[in-house]
C-alpha cells in the first residue's frame, strides 16, 4: 500500500516539475529528443542550441519588432 501511495507521489512529482518548468520558459530538450527518436527515427534532432532558439523563438516571437 505504501509502495503505491510512494510511487504515486513520485509521478505527481514529475509532472508537477515538468510543469513548472514549461511554466517559467525552460524547454524540454530530453523530452523533444525522445519524441523525435520515438515517432521520426529519420530526421536528424536540432542541438540543444537550435532547439533553445526555436522555443524562444516560439514563445517570444522571434524578430517581431512590437512589444504588445
């Protein structure tokens, strides 16, 4: 019983941590590398640098010039 309640506790952990992260901006470059591994085996990932870029690039706007 407490195994379980142990491992529950453990799983809300990781989706609360995955949350707070995507909350605050930090992307998810292991969680993007398994996704590309899993479902296009053939295209090659993007490093962690042109990843970064692109998810601030999504967030943010890229190179829109206007503030609101």
């Amino acid at each position: 019983m407490f195994g379980a309640l142990l491992d529950a506790g453990k799983e809300a952990g990781k989706y609360l941590g995955q949350s707070m992260r995507l909350m605050v901006g930090l992307p998810e470059y292991d969680t993007y590398l398994a996704h590309m591994e899993r479902t296009h085996p053939d295209v090659t990932p993007m490093t962690y640098e042109e990843f970064f870029r692109e998810r601030q690039e999504a967030r943010y706007g890229g190179n829109r010039g206007t503030c609101c």
